[in-house]
C-alpha cells in the first residue's frame, strides 16, 4: 500500500523528478551550438491577435476544473483560503508589471495583441501582460487543487483540521531558504559578470523570480511543507512547465509576442529555442512554489479556526507571566 513521504523526502523527490528531465534536456538543447537568427520584422502581421488568442492555454483549464472537474466530483474547495491567495499574487504579478515590464522584457509585435495599453513605468504594456499573470495564477492554483482533492487526494493530509490545530504559529524562519536564494543570486551574477557572453547589466530578473520563490519559504515553508501535497505539486509544476515552454519557445520569442531584454537578464539562454532566457524556464517553478506556499498557509489557517494573530505569531502571552515565572525560578 502506498504510503505519503515525509515532508523532506517530498520536497526532495521533486527536485529529483525535476532533474531527471532537465539535465538530459538540457545536454541535448546545449548541442545547438548557434542559434537560426529570428526576423524582428512583424509588418506584414504573421500572428494576428496571436498573443490574445494564446491566453486560452490558461482560461480553458480554469474553465474546465472550475466549472466542471471540481463541481462534478462535489469536492468542497478552501474558497477562502482559494480567493485570499489570489489577490495577493495578483497584485505582486500587476506590480512586476508596472514596475518592470519595460526593463525587463520587449513587446515587438504589437498586431499581436488587442493593441489596448495597460499602465507600466516608462511606457504602456498590452493588456494581456496582466490577463496573462492573473490567469497564470488561477490557473496554478486549481491545477493543483484538483489534484490536490481528487486526483491524488489520497496523498494529502488525512485529517487536515486537527493537524493544523496542532500548528502552534505559521510564521517560522527557515534559514535553508535564505541560504539557497544567496547561493542563487551569487552564482547568477557570477555567471552575468565573468561567463556569459553579455555582462552589461545586472540579472535583475532572476532577482526578483528568486525573491519571489524565496520570500514566502522563508518565513513560512517550515509549517507548510507538512500539508503539501508533494504528489501533487510535482504534477502541478510539470504541466506548467509543459504548457509555458510551448507557449515561449515555439509562439512568443519567434512571433514576437514577447521578448527579453539582454541586460536584465543573466545571459544563460537556450539556443535550440530561438536563444530563450534560463528565467522563463525559472519563472513559473518560483511562481508555482509561491502559489502552493502561500495557499497551504492560508488554508492551515482557515482549518485551525484561530484569529490571524494567534494564527501566525501565536497566542498572546498575558501581561505579568514572564514575571512570575522568573520569580518562581529564582
């Protein structure tokens, strides 16, 4: 009978199955020593509304779990701990966005996209950037519930109640985290300044994919990992990762849905696909370990039936206790 892996060797075994298909990927791509040279001219339109239309790659797996898989299994989902995850990611995606856009990334093909311009710092983005963040998320997030409470529900948390009763505060420092984002961003700019082949710059956009996978494990992974369903975060991951590397190396970077900027990036690219940044490999294994992170909490939360305070921080220590428990000592 198959049993549910302690937390450490979940994490673990994902990492592994992980790797297991990138380092032989990775080696066979690595032989494509030049990359063929890509048309930057997009006149005569070769992708009509290509970039709105490709949003569907999200909306119809939300569609199809949210209004089929989930309701016709009647599986009772954590609507609030669902729809206080979403706002938060959203926000953080919308304020990449605004923030960054235009210094990280390059939108050629404007006949693309419904041509409609959402606010950014130094210059309008299409609107689809931020469709394209808030369905990314949702997308993430009922992937992995669905499987989460149906698919491989047999490797949740039995009796998740009681075992978030027993969580005595969720916040909780984990140094591993910290170390792990040092030894990324160092190896980042190490790589940027001393390898790569343009080391104008600064990798500012794995920074902020490493801050954002990090910052929630941070103060937070050391409860969550209990409830995570490791099972099905791996699946979740592998078919994000499916559905976001067909959707960049065979229709954004050729068309011109989307591109990067040179010097915000670390230089590391994947010739075979049209010379495509490590990052938009690295970007939704961040964004689909921040999801998963932040909802367990939320819904660890939510199941203990505790006040947020005494939730996160703990229970309130009455005033006077430390006194008299020193004077008992004493």
């Amino acid at each position: 009978m198959s049993r549910r892996p302690s937390s450490a060797l979940g994490a673990f075994l994902v990492i592994l199955m992980l790797a297991m298909i990138c380092v032989p990927a990775g080696l066979s791509l690595h032989t494509v020593k030049k990359a063929i040279p890509l048309s930057h001219d997009f006149s005569n339109n070769p992708t009509p509304y290509g970039y709105t239309v490709s949003l569907l790659l999200f909306i119809i797996p939300i569609l199809v779990i949210g209004y089929w898989l989930l309701p016709s299994e009647h599986l009772s989902i954590p609507r609030h701990a669902f729809w206080m995850t979403i706002p938060i990611l959203f926000v953080f995606g919308c304020g990449l966005d605004f923030f960054c856009a235009n210094r990280f990334f390059l939108f050629e093909n404007s006949l693309a996209t419904l041509r409609i311009p959402a606010p950014a710092i130094g210059g309008s983005v299409p609107i689809e950037e931020y469709l394209f963040y808030f369905t990314g998320f949702v997308a993430v997030l009922l992937i992995y519930l669905w499987l989460d409470e149906y698919w491989l529900a047999a490797y949740n948390v039995p009796d998740y109640r009681s075992e978030a009763k027993k969580i005595p505060q969720l916040l909780a420092f984990h140094p591993w985290s910290l170390g792990i984002a040092i030894v990324l961003l160092a190896a980042a700019i190490i790589y940027k300044k001393y390898i790569s082949t343009s080391p104008e710059g600064f990798p500012e956009y794995f920074s902020v994919l490493v801050l954002v996978g990090i910052i929630p494990a941070l103060a937070l992974y050391p409860n969550a990992k209990t409830f995570i369903n490791w099972r099905a975060f791996s699946l979740t991951l592998f078919m994000i990762l499916l559905i976001s590397m067909f959707w960049e190396a065979t229709l954004a970077i050729p068309y011109g849905r989307w591109g990067y900027q040179p010097k915000a990036m670390m230089g590391l690219s994947i010739g075979a696909w049209a010379g495509l940044p490590i990052e938009a490999v690295f970007v939704w294994v961040a964004v689909s370990y921040a999801t998963v992170i932040v909802f367990e909490v939320f819904k660890v939360w939510k199941a203990s039936g505790k006040p947020a305070r005494e939730a996160f921080v703990g229970p309130r220590t009455p005033a006077g206790t430390h006194t008299k428990e020193h004077a008992v000592g004493r």
